[in-house]
C-alpha cells in the first residue's frame, strides 16, 4: 500500500504578517520557527587562538584565519577568567551560516581593537554602527618586544551596511530574547571575577543577577555612553 505524501501547507497573507522577522514558516506543518539556534546563556563559542592565528569552532572545526559577520551585539569587560590574570575582554554575538548564534572572545590587544573599531564606525557615517554593519576578523602577526616570538592579533575591516532583513531579524531575536555567555559571568567564590563596562543595546547585562556594572558617574554619563554604542 502506497502512503499519500503531505503536500505543503498553503501559507496565508494574514499568517506571514503575523510571524517575527526571525521566524519562518514550515511549509510542510504550517508550524512557526525560530530561524536562530540559541539555548540561553550558550551561544555556539567560537575561538581565535593568538598562536595559531586561526578560528574554530570550540577547538574542533578550524574555521581558517578569517571571518565576516553581522554583529548582533557585543560586550566589553575586564577581570579574571578561567583562572587567568586579570585583562580585558569583549565578547561578539553574531549569527553564522548554519543559524546558529554564536559568541568569539577577544582579549587584551584584539578587544582594544574592537572597541577602537566599534567608535571608528560611529564616527565615520551617520548611520552605520557595529550591529548593523557586515565586518571582516582577519588575524595579524605581531613579533613580541620581550622575546621575539610571533602572536596574532585580531585586525577588523569595514565591509559596508549589512542587508536590513538581516539587521532587522537580528535586532527582534534580540529583544525577544536573553543574550549573553553564562561561563563569563561574574561567578563569586571562582577563578571568574569580572565587570561590564560597553555594551550594545541587544547583550543582556544581568547586572545585580552576578555581574558587577563599572557605573558611570551619573544617570546622563551613563546615558550618553550607551547612546554612542547604540545609536
């Protein structure tokens, strides 16, 4: 006996207008999903390794020495991590070709850089910013001073506006959703001890959740701060 196959649910006007921009519509149930892979607070991690100048994905799958992505937001920090002397960190969340959202830890020199980049971009164009441009992460040889011996360093490149269905997909996950990395938090009693300092408007901050906020002097200076990472 032969079974019938399931044609494809007919999707109406009124049901696409109802759907989410990071949403879409399985056309064998009729079923409503998520386009983005995330399990709150485990983002896919992915890792720059400064000796090798290359990016895997969690120390498995060797991504080669260059990504391009679409910032979905990003998080600037300092203290100690895995048991490591305190320094400075970013965090970037983005969304790469498989849907999944994943999250690259840059520290010290890398992380200056991006901040440095992230002010570069609000400064040159009126409407572009980190979380809706399309950006390049290429490594970059440096020959330490003390012993001579190679690192790398994270470099970032400007590509252009990213496409507005992306950003504007990018921008209601965010906000119907938490994110953030679990393992960077402010852990007390471990090796983990950190405080935020930047972020943009869609990382989900916690502060008084385990993480310490670096305040600002007032409400208006703090105000101001975030507006010119947002904007």
């Amino acid at each position: 006996m032969k079974s019938t196959p399931k044609l494809p649910q007919p999707i109406s006007q009124e049901a696409r207008q109802l759907i989410k921009p990071y949403q879409y519509i399985d056309r064998q149930t009729g079923e409503v999903k998520n386009g983005i892979k995330y399990v709150e607070g485990q983002p896919l991690n992915i890792r720059f390794n400064g000796q090798t100048g290359r990016f895997t994905r969690d120390g498995q799958q060797d991504l080669g020495p260059r990504i391009e992505i679409v910032p979905v937001c990003f998080r600037a920090f300092k203290g100690s991590l895995f048991g490591r002397q305190p320094a400075k960190y970013v965090e970037v969340f983005y969304v790469d070709g498989q849907r999944n959202l994943c999250v690259v830890l840059f520290t010290n020199a890398t992380a200056e850089n991006f901040v440095k980049f992230a002010a570069s971009l609000y400064y040159s164009d009126n409407t572009q910013t980190i979380t809706n441009s399309r950006i390049a992460i290429s490594a970059a040889v440096r020959i330490r001073k003390s012993d001579s011996q190679r690192y790398h360093v994270a470099e970032f490149e400007n590509l252009g506006l990213a496409s507005p269905d992306a950003v504007d997909a990018f921008r209601a996950f965010g906000l119907d959703h938490k994110i953030y990395r679990a393992e960077t938090r402010n852990q007390p009693g471990t090796a983990t001890d950190v405080e935020d300092g930047k972020h943009s408007s869609l990382y989900f901050p916690m502060w008084g959740m385990g993480v310490r906020e670096a305040a600002p002097a007032d409400a208006e200076e703090a105000r101001q701060l975030q507006a010119s990472y947002t904007r």
